[in-house]
C-alpha cells in the first residue's frame, strides 16, 4: 500500500483525527464523509476527510 492513498478521518463535532483510511484518488475526486463512531463524542458523528 502506498501512504499517497491515506486520508485521515476527522470528527465534524470535536475536531479531532480519528480513523485512517484508503482512497482511490483517480476515481473518487470529492471529499470523502462516513458515519463513524467517535471515542471522545461517544457516538456516531459524520467524520470528513481531510488533508
């Protein structure tokens, strides 16, 4: 796996990194956002990608 496909995961709430994931760039040109569970929200949150 190369680091170019990493994103990071950030809480839309508390602002904080949580997951870490892959994306294909070529396909996917938006920002990503998923539903996630956050640890310091203590529950799910729209996690965005950021850079």
């Amino acid at each position: 796996m190369s680091q170019d496909n990493m994103i990071k995961m950030e809480c839309t709430k508390c602002k904080r990194i949580n997951y870490f994931s892959h994306k294909n760039k070529k396909i996917l040109k938006n920002r990503l956002e998923l539903s996630k569970y956050c640890k310091f929200c203590r529950q799910h949150t729209p996690h965005k990608e950021t850079k």
